[in-house]
C-alpha cells in the first residue's frame, strides 16, 4: 500500500466534494478526532476507565465524554498538553504494560504520592515534570 501526502489526498477530496460546507464539516470531524486522541491515549495507557479520568479533570463523567466527542474546551488544553506529554515520555521509556503500575505508584520523589494522585490534584504539570525528572539521567550521575 503507497501512502499519499496529506495534500494530495486533501485536493482529491476537494474535487470530490459536493460543497465546501461538506468540506469544512469534514475538517471539524478531522480536527476533533485530532483532539480527542491524546485523552484516548492517556485512558488507554493509565488504565482509566471514564469516570476515573473525568476525575482526573475535575469534570462529570459526561463532560469528559463530550471532550471525547467534540473535542477538549479550549480552557483544559493545557492540563490535556501536560498530561499527554508525560503520557508520551512514558511510553518511550516503559513497556507498555507497566504503566499503569507505575503511575500508581507511590513515588519517594513526589512525598510519598503516586503520578495518579498529582494528577487527581489537578497538578497536570507536575506529573509532566516529575515523569521528566525520572528519566533524567543527569540525576544519576550526579
């Protein structure tokens, strides 16, 4: 199978169209699949169920399902950003597998606390720097 560039199957497309109003519709279904990819992610890699991570972000079970629909409110994009990266960090360095345990983990470097509980706290930031922090090699040589 030949993968085609963006551009080309983007112009296709637009030939193909029967009005730009489909087109534009079509762009927000592509945008919000865009979106919503980093909360499946973050779900499937911690082991989360929905209701475990709309407590996460501090919102209804059914808030967090829209997010997941329509994508993230412009104003949870930074906790989203945060938590993605440290979600990514994570799958570059762990087998897959292990990321749930890990994440529930108490951790001497965050007081005692696991990266679940920062993140329940709504320290999204936090979690992206102490998942930085583990893999920081210069720590262990020091």
């Amino acid at each position: 199978m030949t993968v085609r560039s963006p551009t080309a199957v983007a112009a296709d497309l637009a030939a193909q169209a029967p009005d730009p109003a489909w087109l534009r519709a079509l762009a927000d279904a592509l945008d919000r699949r865009v979106r919503t990819q980093p909360l499946e992610r973050f779900m499937t890699l911690w082991d989360l169920s929905r209701s475990e991570a709309a407590r996460v972000f501090g919102v209804s079970r059914q808030a967090f399902s829209k997010w997941l629909t329509q994508g993230v409110p412009p104003g949870r994009a930074p906790a989203v950003a945060a938590l993605a990266a440290a979600t990514d960090q994570l799958d570059r360095r762990l087998k897959r597998e292990r990321i749930p345990a890990v994440v529930r983990r108490p951790a001497r470097m965050l007081a005692g606390r696991s990266l679940l509980e920062l993140a329940h706290q709504g320290r999204y930031e936090a979690v992206r720097d102490a998942v930085e922090a583990m893999f920081d090699l210069r720590r262990v040589q020091a």
